[in-house]
C-alpha cells in the first residue's frame, strides 16, 4: 500500500511514493500544523536517496519547522554525516539558529546540536564548510563549550585545537 501523504512516503523511505506524490502535484515544501515537513521527514529517518531526489525537485533546503530546525539542523541533530555533507553540497545555511519552545533548544546552530551530542564527524564536516565556531547559544555557550558540558571528550578536543586559548579549559580523560 502507497503512503497516503508526500510527507509519510518520504519519512518511510519510499522513493516511488515520492515521485507519485509528486507527479499528482504535491508540495513539495507543505508543512504540517506540528511543523513537519517532507525533507525533515526523510531527513530525521536517514533515507539519504530520497533527500537527495527531494532537494533535486525543488525542497527549500533551509526551511524550518515552528522552531527553526532547518534540515542542516535535523542531519547534525541525528549525526548523518552523508546526508548533512548532501545539504551542504546543495548550499544550505551554516548558521541558522534554532528557537527556543517544547523540546527545542534556544538559539542552536547545527554545529552546537552536533558538538552536545557529540558527533565527531558531522563536526568536522560543519566546521569544515564554515560553520562559525563563536556562535553563542541562548545560554551563551558555544559548540566547545556543549561539547564539555556532555562530556564529548574527542569532539571537545577537536573543537579547542582550533581555538588555541580554549585547550586550557579541557581535562584530560
């Protein structure tokens, strides 16, 4: 049985439901009242091929549900290098930030989401393409200073070897 919805189709991976839905006309870019959008979808359950045929056929890369997560935002937040490196290839903002409500983190950038939960390799992948590293969060920290905080040993001392006066503030495991 075919999803009944663009959004359903992408979140389940199905690939040809997308193209159904999309063929019939379906927005690409519609948004539930919850803020849920079909990239976001695809995005958050890791079916990389299908955000890439999304992004291809017109899905607006940086937009954002009620609480400003963008995709780059929901690929950092789940740690999927492949798919953030995808976002990024097609030009999706570095440093949108996130605002604060039910479950949702004040003023975060894909780089502070990815250094709290302390996924290396999307750290490196954002920080790579530019994501700025002063950034301050609504509480004022910085992605170093979430890394710490979770005690994200590596990603911490990844983040302070580029900031040469913040490896005084990193204890050694």
């Amino acid at each position: 049985m075919r999803p009944r919805t663009l959004k359903s189709a992408a979140e389940a991976g199905d690939l040809a439901a997308v193209q159904y839905h999309l063929e019939r006309g379906a927005d690409i870019n519609a948004t539930t009242a919850a803020g849920h959008f079909p990239l976001g979808g695809a995005i958050i359950n890791g079916h990389a091929e299908v955000v890439q045929y999304l992004i291809a056929h017109g899905a607006d890369i940086d937009q954002s549900s009620e609480f400003g997560w963008t995709p780059l935002y929901l690929a950092a937040w789940t740690g999927n290098k492949e798919i953030a490196a995808v976002l990024l290839s097609a030009g999706a903002r570095r440093n949108t930030k996130t605002l604060a409500g039910m479950h949702s983190p004040d003023r975060y950038t894909p780089l502070h989401i990815a250094a709290e939960r302390g996924f290396l390799d999307v750290v490196k992948l954002l920080v790579g393409a530019g994501a700025r590293l002063n950034a301050r969060n609504g509480s004022s920290e910085t992605a170093l200073d979430l890394a710490i905080e979770n005690r994200r040993n590596s990603t911490a001392k990844f983040l302070a070897g580029l900031i040469p006066s913040s490896s005084k503030r990193i204890k050694a495991p």
